[in-house]
C-alpha cells in the first residue's frame, strides 16, 4: 500500500502539488478565522473608516416668510420590476423590495401677504387676513427609516455590477418612492391641516396684541 501511493505521489505534477498545497493553506487559513483559532487574526484583516470629506461650503442664504403649519409622515412599499424582453428572469431582470419612509410638510406663504390682504378697524379692535392657500412642500426620503427588503437580479445584472461605478443602486426604487409619498401627501388632507394651524396661531397672537375679532380667510 505504501508503495503504490508514493507512485501516484511521484506521477503528480509540480504544479499539481503547488495548487493543493495552496488549498490546504486557504482551508487552514478561513477556518482559523471561523474557528477564532488564530486570535487577533481578524482584527489584522479588518476594515476602519476614515472621513477626509472637506469642509461645507455655504453657498447662499435665502429668507424664509413662510410658516410650516404641518408634517405628514408616510411609508410606502415600492415593488420595482424590471424584464428583458425575450430573455428570462433568471438571465437578466431585476426586481426589488424598498420600503420608503418620509414627511411632506405643508405651508403657507405669509410672503406673498400684500397691504391689500390686510384690513383694520380704526380703533384696532377687529383684522381681516386674506392668505394664499397652504401648499405643500417637495417630500423628504429619511435614510435611516428607509431600506431594500430584498433584491433579485438576473445573471447579466450581477455581471454587470461588477464593472459599474455604483452597484446595486437605489436611486430608481428612492425616486419612486418619493413619487408616490408624494401623491399620498396631495390626497391626505395636509393643506387643509396647515390652514387651520394657520389661522388658530394667527387668531392666537392678535388676540394676545389686543384685537377682538379676527378673521382670517384664503384665496388663490
């Protein structure tokens, strides 16, 4: 038996020997690193992060003379399915389950009140507003409440992010999101929330100046 392998032993090329010398090495090498055998090996091999981003630059300030009366919070599940004609799903295709969550808040312009808009008494007892109706602002995604909650892609795809400068990325399944958080906002009710907010807070403080009546309407 001992002869018969040192004859096989003799017939394997020197090459052959290197690669499964080279496997045992890798073997040994993951296992230890698993294992924690080897300690200290991992953190040898570890990563750190280093933030060597420059300083913001402020590169304009702009008044605000508007009044955020409200803020919707909104979540959608985007379901972002993309197939190649003639080709399976399996080849080439992606799909992907993102969860969006973000606020849309709703104001009124109190820079667009003319002197006009604006009526008093003479005895300074009793206002009259007239104000732009509420609108809402561009959605806001928050990233540390949104996540994908799962990714299929066909093999090309996979091929292809290899070579892309930025793989796997959200930015179709964000703007999506973004879109639809948008629509919701409009059918929500969040103008009309601001308005009253508006006018209660506007009521509020010229009763604290001394006016009895206060009357505070909106128009286009």
């Amino acid at each position: 038996m001992t002869t018969s392998i040192k004859r096989i032993n003799k017939r394997m090329p020197g090459w052959a020997k290197a690669v499964s010398a080279l496997v045992l090495v890798l073997v040994v090498f993951f296992a230890g690193i698993r294992l924690s055998v080897l300690p200290g090996l991992k953190d040898l091999f570890g990563t750190e992060t280093n933030d060597r981003s420059g300083l913001a630059l402020l590169q304009s300030i702009q008044d605000m003379s508007r009044y955020d009366a409200a803020s919707g919070n909104f979540q959608i599940v985007v379901d972002l399915e993309k197939d190649a004609k003639f080709l399976p799903d399996a080849l080439r295709g992606t799909r992907t389950l993102y969860v969006g969550a973000g606020t849309v808040d709703a104001y009124v312009d109190l820079g667009k009140v003319g002197a006009d808009d604006v009526t008093v008494n003479d005895d300074r007892t009793s206002a009259t507003l007239r104000l732009p109706h509420a609108a809402l602002d561009e959605p806001s995604l928050d990233p540390d409440r949104s996540y994908a909650v799962s990714k299929q892609r066909g093999l090309l795809d996979r091929l292809g992010d290899l070579f892309s400068d930025n793989p796997n990325s959200e930015q179709a399944v964000q703007k999506l999101a973004v879109r639809h958080i948008g629509d919701a906002a409009k059918s929500s009710g969040l103008t009309r929330r601001a308005e009253t907010n508006t006018t209660d807070m506007l009521e509020g403080l010229l009763h604290s100046l001394g006016f009895k009546e206060v009357k505070v309407t909106y128009a286009a």
